[in-house]
C-alpha cells in the first residue's frame, strides 16, 4: 500500500477488492495518511454512489474504493485514473479484467499501471495459478477435441487435477 499513499499525491487510483473488511483497511490507511477518497461498495445508496464517482472524476480525490461486485452503474469513465490495485486475485480472471477495463476504457490517453497484490503461502498463489489455466483454456490452449478423444471426460479429469492441486497447495500453507 505504499505504493498508493506515495502515488496518490501525482494521479488517480482506484482499488477493489472483493472484500468490504479489506476495503476497511484500506480506508482506515488513507485516514491517517489524511488521503482523500471515495469509496463506492453495496452498503451505499445509488445517490452516494453517483456522488462518489463524480467527486473522484471531477474533484482533488485521489483515490476511490470499490468492490468487484458494485453494479455497472456510472462506471464508464473511470479513465481519470491511471492505477489500478487490485488487493486479492478472484477465481475468475475476467472479473479482474473487468476492473482494469473501467480505467483502461476508450478515451484512456495514458498508461494505466495495475498493481496486483498476492500473498506468498496463501490461497491467493493458487488463484493465481488457477488463473492462468482458465485463461489458457478459454483461448483454447486448454482441451482439444481429437479422434476418439472424450473431451467431457478429459474436462473431468483436469477438474480431479486441479483439486488435487490445490489440495497439495492447503496442506503445505497450513503446516
């Protein structure tokens, strides 16, 4: 988070997370850092969220919170920002691409960096890892269909794969 109280001086950024506790922290961090920010989740009004996405746009707010799962509403010219934080990866690559899509959208002029934060020896490497294989087989670099091939049947074997995977992965993090 260091990276967002130096850089919240010189541009925009916004954060999301899936959780409202880490936004918490993440509030309570700019409040002693006398940051300005506004956040933008499922707790609050339709009004407060419209207020929220204005100021950010049209004001000296540096930062806005939100959640990945805040509704569609206003969120098409976020361009102002030019950071992304995105405080945990999410089983479904596309959700993340979602976020980085609403600071990166036409009119964006500039870059837009995106800072993905993943804690070593946690859940989050095997999302992470698990990311990477859904975004291999959605484009198609997954499973194949062949003769005599079943792909159900390799799907399911995958799926078996990915969950023993995945329980090798708990059992070492939680020793």
């Amino acid at each position: 988070m260091e990276d967002l109280c130096k850089m919240a001086r010189h541009e925009k950024s916004i954060v999301f997370s899936f959780w409202m506790k880490s936004l918490d922290l993440v509030e309570n961090l700019l409040k002693k850092h006398n940051i300005a920010f506004r956040r933008v989740d499922g707790s609050r009004s339709k009004n407060d969220r419209r207020a929220s996405l204005h100021d950010f746009r049209t004001k000296d707010v540096p930062v806005l919170l939100m959640t990945f799962g805040t509704g569609s509403m206003g969120l098409n010219d976020l361009n102002v920002a030019r950071r992304v934080h995105i405080l945990e990866p999410q089983w479904n690559p596309s959700v993340e691409n979602q976020a980085i899509g609403r600071v990166s959208r036409l009119g964006q002029t500039r870059e837009v960096t995106v800072i993905l934060y993943v804690m070593k020896k946690s859940i989050e490497e095997a999302v992470e890892s698990r990311q990477f294989l859904k975004l291999k087989l959605a484009l198609g670099g997954g499973l194949h269909e062949g003769k005599g091939t079943n792909v159900k049947a390799q799907q399911a074997s995958q799926a078996r794969r990915i969950a023993s995977d995945l329980h090798q992965f708990l059992t070492q993090i939680m020793m």
